[in-house]
C-alpha cells in the first residue's frame, strides 16, 4: 500500500507548536543524522549545541534548553514529512529519523489486565491461534474483571496467585503482570529504532502478530523522566507463545521498534501526569480493505509510569546515555481478519498509525522484516559523522 500523505496537521499534536518538540532528520549533504528543534517556523538543526538526542536530555531543564537553542533551518515539518515515506523520497532532501539515538531502547511488558491476560493466552495456545477463543473465554472464568483493580505485589495479589496456583492455571506472565517485579526487557539497539513514515518490519515466518500502540518514557541518565513519545512495539504473538524463552526473537526484528514522530520534552504544556491520562488511538488500514481501530488508556495501566522508570534505572542498573521506555498496552487485536478464529495478524502493506492528543500521530507502513531498509547506520557511523562535522 502506497502511504498516504503525511499532513503536518495530522502528525503534531493537538496544540500543535504550544510544546518543546525535538526530533532527528537525517541530513543527506552531511552524511548523517541531526537533532532538531521543531518550530511553527520550521525545522532547526540544532546538533551545534547538542550532538546527539542524549545530550539534550542530560541538560538540567532540556525543554528550555531546546528552545532557547539556534540553529539552521533544514525546512518546514511538512516538507521533511512529504520526504520521510521511502516510496517518495528525493535522497538529496532531509527526513524524519526515529527521535533517540544513544538511549538503550528498553519495553516493560505486562503492564494492563487485558494485555495480561492475552500473554496468558498465547501461553496456553503455544503459538496457535485457531486455540484463542478457547483459552480466552477459560481464563475470563478462572480470573474475571478483578486485576484492572489489583495492585502489583500487594496482599490482595498474592492471595489470587494462591488461588490460581490451587486451579493449575498460573503463569509466568501472571508473575509479571501482578507481582512485584516488573518484566522489562530490551526491545531494540540504540540506533536502530525507526520512526515516522519508515517502513515498520515483522518476521516472515510469524502467521500470529499484531501491533502494539504504546506510550514511550525517554529517561535521562540519573533517572529524571524527561519527555515522552509514541511507540509500535510490534510483536510476534505465534513465536513468544511457542516460549516465552523466544522473546528477543519475537520482538526485535529489523525495523520493529517504532518511534516518533518527536520527543515531546516536559515542561508547564505537558507532564507525566499528561501521560498517565493519556488515551491512544490505533489504526490499522489493509491493502485487502480490512480496517481495525482501538484505543488503550492509560488510566488502566497496572504499574504507574514512574514506578517503571524506577524499576529500569537506579542503584541496580546505570544507563549512562540515558533510556526509552515502551510503557506496554492494554489493546491486543482479537478481530477477525481471515477465517473465523484466527483473529488478527498483519499483512504486509498495513498502514499503522499510533496517536495520542499531547503526542501527535506515528505512521509506518508494515513490511517483511528483511524487505525493510537495513539498519546500516549505528553508533560507531554516528560518532565518526559528528567528528567530521567538528561538532563532538
């Protein structure tokens, strides 16, 4: 499927420049990436003061740092967006890049009732979704609409996991999901991430997967959460439930980490409480007409953002270039998308687009992993680049 046309109304948030808006572009006539300031006047390279996404977000206030940085114009948003879609790209012109660079690229799973209780699910089906119904309506039996209420690592939560112990129906994820250590795990590579109007990548040999919207935390590196931004953890549903074992395999394929469009840096327009109440939007348009929207709220999250950001950094674990965090989601598609019972799973050309009001829109277009652009610039490109640009 062709993408349709990115519009610079679409892509920002509701209050469109009211935020502190920092991205990436790369930057054909010098070779690299460039962090960026985004303006209702255009689009500012601003990696003289800051030459990586990471040492904006180790500055004491980076939203007031952003603004007051200047720099050279590069273009306006709707220029370098008509240009971030591979199938209309002119090389010589800067795009959009995914907006981190140096952050570990780290997800938290299990985090809402329902995407728990899928977990479980894929479980018990081992990878074979025709099995979902089945097991989706068991464990709707055995464990109810009670976890939405239920504190991680509290009394309440060790007495059901006695009681589901007793029925023979506990599972790892329902450890995660309501104990009270957190799963968090690495989801990408810093650098490898992608971002809006790149193509987003699943395995070809996966017949069970989905997307999955998600709020992502951008962490600074003595742990001060410093902004947040959109995210498509996707996933191979068929792959983690054949063993959980299987995790890295199922979520880190070339081009299945999604961010963007910009890091939308805290400040008096926007805070962690915003994230907490945010609502996110998924849409999904196939090539075969099949359409599917939903929605996950954030007010249903069974950990609170900070607590996770907690659990990732600290005395336990450093980060010294600093982390972004996928918060998890509460939507797991169960539509139908072929034969009854199969539910959902992506074709390839599914154009996905994440949204939040305080966040804008993340657009990717779904492709076999290995039919997606290769992951050919990292760290060691991005350091020799900024050398040369004397700017390190």
């Amino acid at each position: 499927m062709t993408y349709p046309v990115m519009l610079e109304n679409e892509i920002l948030p509701l209050d469109g420049y009211a935020g502190a808006l920092a991205g990436r572009a790369f930057r054909p006539d010098l070779g690299g990436p460039a962090v960026v300031a985004i303006r209702a006047e255009g689009v500012f390279d601003v990696t003289a003061q800051f030459p990586t996404m990471r040492d904006l977000g180790e500055t004491a206030d980076p939203a007031s740092a952003l603004r007051a940085a200047r720099g050279e114009r590069i273009g306006a948003l709707a220029e370098l967006l008509a240009n971030s879609a591979p199938d209309a790209r002119d090389a010589a012109k800067p795009w959009l890049l995914a907006p981190v660079d140096l952050h570990a690229i780290k997800a938290a799973g299990v985090t809402f009732a329902a995407s728990m209780l899928e977990r479980v699910i894929e479980e018990r089906a081992r990878g074979a979704p025709d099995s979902a119904t089945r097991i989706r309506a068991e464990m709707g039996r055995l464990i109810g609409e009670n976890l939405r209420a239920l504190k991680p690592g509290s009394t309440q939560a060790e007495r059901l996991k006695a009681a589901l112990i007793a029925e023979g129906a506990w599972s790892q994820y329902l450890e995660v999901g309501i104990g009270p250590d957190a799963e968090i795990f690495t989801k990408a590579q810093p650098m490898s991430a992608v971002g809006c109007g790149a193509d987003a990548g699943f395995h070809a040999h996966s017949h069970w997967n989905n997307p999955e919207p998600e709020a992502v935390l951008i962490i600074a590196s003595d742990g001060r959460i410093i902004g947040a931004t959109l995210g498509n953890d996707v996933n191979l549903r068929d792959f983690e439930g054949r063993s959980a074992l299987l995790l890295g395999k199922a979520k880190d394929q070339n081009a299945s980490a999604a961010l963007g469009p910009f890091v939308r840096l805290f400040d008096a327009t926007f805070s962690l409480d915003d994230v907490r109440a945010m609502e996110i939007s998924l849409d999904i348009e196939g090539e075969d007409g099949f359409r599917l929207e939903g929605r996950s709220s954030m007010r249903q999250i069974s950990r609170d953002p900070a607590d996770l950001a907690a659990q990732l950094i600290g005395a336990h674990h450093d980060y010294p270039d600093g982390a972004a965090l996928y918060l998890g989601t509460m939507f797991a598609p169960v539509k139908d998308r072929d034969a009854p019972g199969q539910g959902f799973t992506h074709k390839v050309g599914d154009v996905v687009s994440v949204s939040a009001d305080k966040l804008g829109r993340l657009v990717n277009r779904m492709r076999h992993a290995q039919d997606c652009a290769r992951w050919e610039f990292g760290t060691a490109a991005l350091m020799r680049n900024l050398a040369r640009r004397g700017v390190l």
